[in-house]
C-alpha cells in the first residue's frame, strides 16, 4: 500500500509541475502579445496606410527585414528622430538605406608590415577587414589606418 501512496504523490507533484510550467507559459504568451499589441500601435502612429502596408508585405517576404525595420522605426519613433508620419516613400528610403549598409563588400587582405593607404592592398571602394600581425581589423575607410603596432 506503501508504494501506491509513493506512486500517488509523485503523480500528484509532477502534475502540479507540469501545470506550473503550463501557467508560466502562457504568462509567456500573453506578454509577446502585450509587446506586439504596443509594437502595432506605435507603427500605425508613425507610419501613413501605404508604409504600413508595404512594412507588412516585406515581413511576410523577409520576416527578418521586417524585424529589423520594424525595430529601427521604433528607435527613431522613441528618441525623437522621426518629424512626423513616414510615407512609403520615406520607407523605401529607409530600406535602401538598410540594404546599402548590409550589403557592403567585405574583402579580407593580409598586408606584412607596411599599412596605410599607399600599401597595394588597400582598397578604396570597399568596407575591409584586413588581417595585420595576425589578428583582423575592420576598417571602414581609406583614410583610417590600418595597423597599430
């Protein structure tokens, strides 16, 4: 009998463990939605019909580019950046901006001593990370130099 009521209460304790985990999820839940809901309406207030439309149908294409849009607007819309509502136009542009900035050439380039910008390996055009006495160092444009030590 001893081990009916063993087997009893452990059946009872992982219940209350499963309901537990089941509550704290759905706590879980309604919070996501909660930020969704204050996301959703921060963007309906900053962005005309057309943009928000166009936000839409770039997170159903790329749920990541939307993500990332949706999260740079709302950092404009918080610090004051934005001037008013933002057309679609003016989200075109935001998105083209974002594009240019992710899709910059990266070349990696080993050099032996000598850095800076007469040095045959450095490039003009491109965003570079250059491997210099062993370890990488992105460099942004031709003026900055390359090499510390």
């Amino acid at each position: 009998m001893s081990d009916d009521q063993d087997l009893a209460a452990l059946r009872s304790k992982r219940i209350q463990e499963l309901q537990g985990m089941q509550q704290q999820h759905q706590k879980q839940e309604e919070q996501q939605q909660q930020q969704q809901v204050a996301i959703n309406g921060v963007l309906n207030q900053v962005l005309d019909q057309q943009a928000r439309a166009r936000l839409n149908t770039i997170s159903v294409a790329k749920p990541e580019r939307g993500h990332q849009l949706e999260q740079l607007i709302l950092q404009m819309a918080t610090s004051g950046q934005l001037g008013g509502r933002l057309t679609e136009g003016d989200l075109i542009s935001l998105v083209e901006r974002v594009n240019a900035q992710t899709h910059r050439a990266t070349a990696v380039k080993e050099c032996n001593m000598s850095c800076g910008p007469e040095h045959p390996l450095w490039p003009q055009s491109v965003m570079v990370s250059v491997m210099c006495h062993g370890r990488a160092t992105p460099v942004a444009s031709a003026d900055a130099p390359l090499c510390d030590l």
